[in-house]
C-alpha cells in the first residue's frame, strides 16, 4: 500500500482590477451575461464567457426549467455553443459569475460535478487546457489553469480503451 497525494495550484486575487487586461474584460463581460439568464426558479443566475483559440468570443448563461432536472448550467450551454459554432476550436479561458438575487455575489464559486466533467471532455477532445475564471459580481477571483485540476481520479475516454 503506498499514500497518494493530490495537489494543484491556482491563482487568488483581491479584485478583477488584478487581472490583466484580457481576463479582466472576459470576467466583465461574464457579469454582465449574468443578467440575461434564464433563472425564475432558483434566483441564481450564472454568466459565462469563453475566449476561444481563435480570439473568438462565447457566452453562456444558465437555462432553468418548470421541470427543475431539465435546467442546463452556464458553463453547458457555453460548451454546446462554442462547439456547435466553432466545432474544430478548443477553448482557451472561460470567466463565470453569478448574481444571486437573494443572497450575496461577492466570493467565487466553483462549477457543479457534471460541468467539471463537461469541462475535462473539452481539453481531452481538443488537448488543450481551459483556463478558468471564477468570481461573483465583485471581490476575489480565482484563476484555475486548467478545468481537469477540478476532477481528480477523472474517467476520460482513456479509460474505454
Ligand atoms: N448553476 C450553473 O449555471 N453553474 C454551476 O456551475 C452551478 C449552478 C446554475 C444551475 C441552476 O440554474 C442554478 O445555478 C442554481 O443551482
């Protein structure tokens, strides 16, 4: 029997004014996309917005339902989006926030379990990491390097070889 360790490093910062210009404007821009999410029931509402390889720009938003399992993240309806429009180009950095409207927006949250899986099957399709951005609508953000460090011990397609 050996003891495994699992590590990974990321990056805090006190506000979006820290950031460099590119990531500050995609984090801008994924709080301004908080406003046109589809959120009646929950009240949370989640904008997303990627930089793509190419320079090219996506959004996403959170996609609520009468039938509550049928709602869709933010950062999955922002994957189906840019791999419907731009199906041969990985993402390079997704921003998300949230605003929620009956509680506080001011510390970054982390995506659910199944957009971390989402996530990972984008960079082992394209082999590309995605930078991750999270922050609410104001104070710290956090800069993960890559989606796959959230989902340690994961199931890829490796596994189905
Ligand atoms: N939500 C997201 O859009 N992304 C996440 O990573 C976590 C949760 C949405 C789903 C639902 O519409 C609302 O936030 C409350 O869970």
């Amino acid at each position: 029997m050996s003891h495994k360790q699992y590590t990974f490093h990321f990056e805090e910062y006190d506000s979006v004014e820290e950031l460099a210009a590119g990531d500050a404007a995609l984090l801008k821009e994924a709080r301004e996309v908080t406003e046109i999410a589809y959120a009646p029931y929950s009240s949370f509402k989640v904008g997303a917005v990627a930089r793509l390889a190419n320079g090219e720009k996506v959004i996403g938003s959170n996609q609520e339902n009468a039938s509550y399992p049928v709602g869709i993240c933010a950062e999955r309806v922002l994957l189906s989006a840019a791999s419907a429009l731009h199906p041969a180009v990985p993402v390079d950095t997704i921003a998300i926030s949230y605003h929620n409207l009956h509680g506080s927006s001011d510390a970054p949250v982390s995506p659910c379990g199944l957009c971390r899986q989402s996530l990972l099957e984008h960079e082992t399709r394209f082999s590309h990491p995605v930078r991750i951005i999270l922050s609410g609508m104001e104070g710290k953000v956090l800069v993960i390097p890559a989606a796959s460090m959230l989902l340690p011990l994961s199931f890829t397609r490796e596994n189905m070889k």
